[in-house]
C-alpha cells in the first residue's frame, strides 16, 4: 500500500450501469466498485480557496468545456456564519427542532452562504440542472464549510442531490485498495457506554435488516459488540468491510487529533486512526453515527483534523458522520434508513438522500441536516433487490421506529390521523394485558420453583434463563433444536456453568410467559416489561436464513440481555445434521461466548486467618481449586479452598501476590 503526499484526486467515473440488474443479489469488489449514474446525470463543484478568493468550477465529468468563475469574499464573515450556522443547528438539535421557524431560519442562512460562496453563474447552474448526483471536489482549505446546506433557492443542496465529498489535500494519506468479496464483514460497535437507548434498538433493527437481506444469499456476516475498548478497536478495526459505531463522540476544538469516539473506560482517537495508516488495509465504509463526528477544521497540517479527516486519509472510502449535535433516537431512525436503502442496491449517496428524505417526510427532527458523505457518491455496494426494482423504486425492506423512554425530544402533536392508529394499539395491549394476567395467575406456582437472579449488585455474578425465541415462521423448528443443543451441552459439558445458566423448556408455563410479555412489548413499545419476571432472562433470537431438507442449513442467532437492554453476541453459521456436532455447535458459538461475556465475579465480604471469604458459591458455579484475580491488585490470584454450606458464598487464599486483602474489593475468574 502506498503512502503519498500529492493530492486526492476524485475517483475516476466509470459508467458501468446496465440497463437490467442480475437477479442474484452479487458484492460487487470495491477495486471495480461500479457506479450507477451515467456522466450526464452528474455535476462536479470543485472549489479553491487562495485567501479570500474563491476560484469555483462546475462542470459534467465528462465534459470538455467547463463553466468557472471567481469570487472574493471575506473569510472572517464565512467563519462566523458557518459558526452561527452550527451554534444554531446543535440548540435546535438539543431541543428536538423540527418545526416551520427551525426550517425557514436555516433555510435563510443556507442562502446567505450561497450568497457569499457561488458566483451568480454557479447559482444558475444549480438552480436549473436536473442532475441527480454533485460531486463536492474541495480543497483543503473549505472542508469545514457546510456546502450540503447551502440553498440556491429551490431547497438545500444535500435535499436535491446524491452528494458526496472528495478532498485535494496535501497531506499525507494512503490510497484505497481494499479487495472485498462476498459475504462482506461487518461490524456494529453499539453503545459502549450503555446510556443510549436507541442505540440499542438501533444495533438490534439493523442486524433484522441484515438477516433479511441474507434470506436468499449470505452476503453480509455481522458482528455486534458493546463493550469495547481502545486496543479492541485497534486490533481488529481491519477485519472488516463495513463498520457502523452508535454512540457518543466529541469534536476537540483545541486539538482536533483527540477528536474520538467515547468508550466506557477509554476513547478512541483520531489520533489513534492515523496512527493505523498503512499496512493491512482499512474498511470500505465507517458509519459514525454519533455527535460531530465528522466536524472538521482546515486540513492545513500534518496532524489529522478530527475523525473523518483521521479515517480517510487511513484510506476509508465512504465515511459518513454529523457535523454537530444529534439526539439518539431521530439519529438512530436515519442510520436504520440508511441501510435499509444502502442494502436494498441503492448508491452510497442515494442512501443517504433517501434517509434524509424519509426523516423530511415524516416532519421528524432536523438531525438529517448533520449528515456527511465522504466519497464518491455514484458507487454502490450491492446489487437492486431485483432486476425489475429501479434506482428509484421504493426498497422493500422494513424500518422500525422505536420509543425512548430517556429522551423524549419535543416533535408536537402527533397528526390526527394517527390518533385511531394509536388508540387501536394501546387497545390491542390492554386485551392482550388480561390475557397475561390470567396466565400469570395460572402460572405463579411454576415460578414458585424457579431460582431468581440473586445478584447483589452490578458486578457479582447472578443466576439467568435463556429463553431461545424464533424471529420468523420457518424458525420454530430450529428454536426448539437450538434450546435442546444448548441445554445438552450444559448439562454434558459446563456442569458447573448449568448452576448460573439454564435454558427455558420452550413447552413450559414459564415459556409461555415470557412469550406473552414479548408479545405485547412488540405491540406497544410503551409497555414495561413486568419486574422480576422476563427481566432476568437473556433472549436468545434464532432466525433461518437457509433451510435444507427437514434441517435449517444456515441460521443466524442474537443473544440479548433484557434487564441490561443490549446485544450480547450476534452470529451467522452453517447449522450441523448430526446431534453430537450440533452439541459442539452450541458449545462454540452459544455456550463459550456466554461464559466469555458473563465470567464469574464477586466481591471479597471477609478477610480473616480463615481466608478470603467471596460472596458467591456453588450456587453459581464456583468449583474448588478455581483461581480468581483481584481488581486493584492485578499481580494478587486467589484460589478457592472450601465451599460455604449455604451455597453462596466460599472461601479462599492467596497463591500469587499481596496478601494485604481488605472487604468489598472485587474479583473476577482467572482463566
């Protein structure tokens, strides 16, 4: 991979679109990466800045005159509208701005940077051309300006065309040459901080998008996961093709290289990006959908400006970020969008238009102004869902639209016509209340029997049941071999991990239960989960993606933790015939992955010449000579010597390290 210092030149225009789509849904390698617009229905705006003029050209790809002008403007009252612009858009952001003022308000600043920035010709050609794609051509220095809002009279730039943004810049960057073939890699990196509801929502709708997708042909294996750290991300960024981050970021305005995404115990810098330049190559596409992530300053010096400044020099091909403040839950329904498009066979820029569209439509938040393509917008990553779908069809697959119990921006009244909408919901749930009453009544005996989590507090390690649910009709069949391989494996393999999971007999009253409250939580998203009942369950989804014969030939399986609300594990693999390989199937690919995410931990209660006495016991799992480490006192292992006669708590000493132990210190099992 080469490492070049000249400028970044605009990917060459290939016109490869037939006029008839494949049937079979095919990744097309990003090395031939086609586009999906013939030239004449795109224009390039290329833009220079040499102090205060502005050299601006536009022109088709292909054409051999080229319309260019000049105009002088004052930088220092460019800066302060563009500040007044962002100051403007991250205050309504935060109060849930949607309405007519917040539109027309942006709307006229739109139109005094357009003012200021194109040249009457320039204005001209946009306001008349029926061109679906503008190619943004920017030179360093006016990366920071926000062209996608700029509004020549007849709507925002970013609302009438596909557009995306190439940078010439004289920084050090490395070229793309990532070779992708199908099944694509993905990876979702969903709220590492767990405080962001519809980040969760928004990991789990995306991974339903996906497994449609793969309903014919696998061409996309997901991996999800939430808890993360800075060297996690470092090693194992280049694994993969797509990768989407939904959580929080933050735009260092003194130095932009610490610019990053926020982690539970860490972050993950620009920085660090720019420090992974060369080598193995970078993903295609990185989504970050989180606050500023994609504000930037002029790339005028060596160090990187931000984290899409970071990344593309990295040699990521399509990024897509927000240039200020979003609210979780109107940014997670555009990125759901997104890939609902993206998937469906549109073009990374056409996704992008049609998700700000659908947000438009739906009069909902104006977070679809805060989104940037970086990258040539006529390429697309996969095929239309089918031969007779053009670009313009509607994608058939579906977008859910969930409800935040923590942030609740104000958007208004609903409209009336939703109103019999709702009321016939929230009648279904009651009906479908009663019916649970009466079987919780008929059922409180059975849940007499049944251990309850006995978890003390966040970190000790409690009792849970996994419920293995079907996602689609054919899947029942699969979820009730699942639910068998899991629990054989446990009780054949992990008889000690049987003590802290078991599964839940799918013909059970308990089953039923939990069926029903999952049931009416997905008639009205509204409802709360009833305490002490589903809430300490993990669910486990099973979904067929392929079936041969009487078997399922590929399935794809979600572990998700309820009380925690968030995606364990995701996973999508061939489904062995035979009962011993389906039992080895579920030990690596349920059974250890829950271990790994759930390790035995507790805390220290006693400290005496009798030993170190731990708060949990063979009721979860602990087994003699098992060796634990203490938080605090990393070089400090313990080992178990004798087991409580109450089953919750044991007792241990000191092999390795300081043996000045106190109460509450916290420990955790030493593979």
């Amino acid at each position: 991979m080469e490492v070049n210092s000249l400028k970044i030149c605009r990917l060459a225009c290939i016109n490869s679109k037939s006029d008839n789509f494949p049937r079979r849904r095919e990744v097309f390698p990003l090395k031939s990466m086609k586009q999906d617009s013939p030239n004449h229905n795109s224009l390039c705006l290329r833009v220079i800045r040499k102090g205060d003029l502005f050299d601006v050209r536009i022109h088709k790809p292909d054409a051999a005159m080229r319309l260019r002008d000049k105009i002088l403007v004052s930088v220092t009252e460019i800066e302060d509208q563009c500040r007044e612009m962002i100051e403007y858009l991250n205050k309504a952001s935060r109060k849930g701005g949607h309405g007519r003022y917040d539109i027309k308000t942006i709307e006229r600043m739109g139109r005094m940077l357009a003012d200021k920035l194109l040249p009457l010709k320039i204005k001209e050609e946009l306001a008349k051309t029926d061109a679906e794609y503008l190619e943004l051509d920017l030179e360093d220095e006016v990366v920071h300006i926000p062209w996608e809002l700029l509004n020549v009279g007849n709507g925002f730039l970013c609302q009438r065309f596909n557009m995306g943004r190439m940078t010439d810049t004289s920084q050090k960057f490395v070229s793309h040459d990532r070779k992708i073939s199908n099944p694509l890699q993905m990876w979702i990196l969903a709220n590492p901080r767990n405080d962001l509801n519809s980040a969760n929502t928004e990991c789990d709708n995306i991974c339903s998008i996906i497994d449609q997708m793969n309903e014919n042909d696998a061409l996309i294996n997901l991996h999800t996961d939430s808890d993360i750290n800075r060297n996690y991300i470092n090693k194992v960024l280049k694994d993969f093709d797509i990768v989407h981050f939904a959580g929080h970021a933050d735009f260092n305005v003194q130095d932009p290289s610490q610019s990053c995404w926020k982690l539970k115990d860490s972050d993950f810098k620009a920085e660090d990006v720019h420090n992974m330049m060369g080598g193995a190559d970078m993903p295609s596409l990185v989504f970050s959908n989180a606050c500023q992530s994609a504000r930037t300053q002029e790339w005028t010096g060596a160090s990187p400006f931000g984290l899409a400044n970071a990344f593309m020099r990295a040699g990521v091909k399509h990024y897509i970020g927000t240039s200020w403040d979003i609210m979780d839950e109107p940014g997670s329904r555009f990125a759901q969008s997104f890939y609902k498009y993206l998937l469906s066979g549109m073009t990374a820029g056409e996704a992008v238009r049609q998700a700000r569209k659908a947000m438009i439509e739906k009069g909902d938040e104006i977070c679809w102004t805060s989104y940037v393509l970086y990258g040539n917008p006529k390429e697309r990553y996969f095929e239309p869902v089918n031969a007779e779908i053009s670009d313009k069809a509607e994608p058939v697959l579906p977008i859910f639209h969930p409800i935040s119990d923590n942030n609740k921006p104000t958007r208004g009244k609903e409209p009336s016509t939703e109103s019999s909408v709702n009321s016939r919901k929230i009648l279904t749930a009651i009906i479908s209340g009663i019916v649970l009453l009466t079987v919780i009544s008929s059922t409180i005996i059975a849940f007499s029997t049944i251990r309850k989590t006995d978890t003390k507090d966040d970190w000790t390690s409690g009792f849970k049941s996994i419920a293995v649910i079907h996602e689609n009709q054919q899947s029942s069949n699969a979820a009730d071999l699942v639910a068998k391989d899991i629990e054989s494996c446990l009780t054949d393999d992990c008889p000690n991990i049987i003590k802290r999971f078991t599964v839940v007999n799918r013909n059970s009253a308990e089953f039923e239960l939990i069926m029903k409250e999952y049931e009416i939580g997905h008639i009205d998203p509204a409802y709360k989960l009833t305490d002490g009942i589903i809430n300490m369950y993990l669910l486990l989804y099973v979904r067929v993606i392929k079936e041969n014969s009487d078997l399922p030939n590929i399935i794809s399986i979600r572990l998700t933790d309820v009380q925690k609300a968030k995606v364990i594990f995701q996973d999508q693999s061939e489904y062995p015939v035979s009962r011993q390989a389906r039992k080895a199937w579920a030990r690596d690919h349920v059974v250890r992955k829950m271990i790994e995410r759930y390790p035995l931990r507790g805390e220290i209660t006693e400290v005496s010449d009798n030993g170190i006495e731990l708060n949990i016991g063979d009721n979860v799992g602990v087994d003699m000579k098992q060796k634990f480490r203490v938080l605090g006192k990393e070089d400090t292992i313990l080992e178990i010597v004798s087991m409580k006669a109450d089953s919750n708590s044991s007792v241990a000493k000191v092999i390795k390290g300081n043996s000045d132990l106190s109460k509450n210190l916290k420990v955790i099992f030493n593979e």
